[in-house]
C-alpha cells in the first residue's frame, strides 16, 4: 500500500485537474481531509457552495475523477 502523502499528492493532482471546470461556473474546491478509511472530504466554494448542482458535480465529477486516478480511495463527501 502506498503511503498516505502519495495518495494525498495524487488526489491533490486529481483536484487540480477538475479545478479548472469548478472555476469556470465561478466556484472552487478545498480538500479538507482524507481519513484513514479512505475517504475523501472536500469544500466546495465560491459559486459552487450551496449550488443546487453541488452534489451532483461532487458525486459525478470530483468523486470519479479522484477515484480513476487514485483506484484506493472509496468515496468523496462534502465536509
């Protein structure tokens, strides 16, 4: 298993990939934390805070693009 700054540099990659698309609508993301079984939680900001849209971009967008790119994290929540 890999060790947790690894899996914390390749879901802070992951963000900054899906980042560009949040701030488009005028929004952003912060990650808050990934706890220890492997979830991760994040902040929505800016326009995207309180979007009705929210958990869908969440769920559809940020969660999948975290979890191709790191296959060990189980899922994304807003914190």
């Amino acid at each position: 298993m890999e060790d947790n700054k690894t899996i914390r540099d390749k879901v802070i990659g992951a963000l900054n990939r899906v980042r560009p698309y949040l701030q488009n609508d005028g929004g952003d993301i912060d990650l808050i934390e990934i706890t220890d079984d492997m979830t991760v939680k994040v902040k929505l900001t800016g326009a995207c805070h309180g979007c009705p849209y929210a958990m869908q971009t969440l769920k559809a967008g940020v969660e999948q693009a975290i979890i191709q790119e790191v296959p060990e994290i189980r899922k994304v929540v807003s914190a």
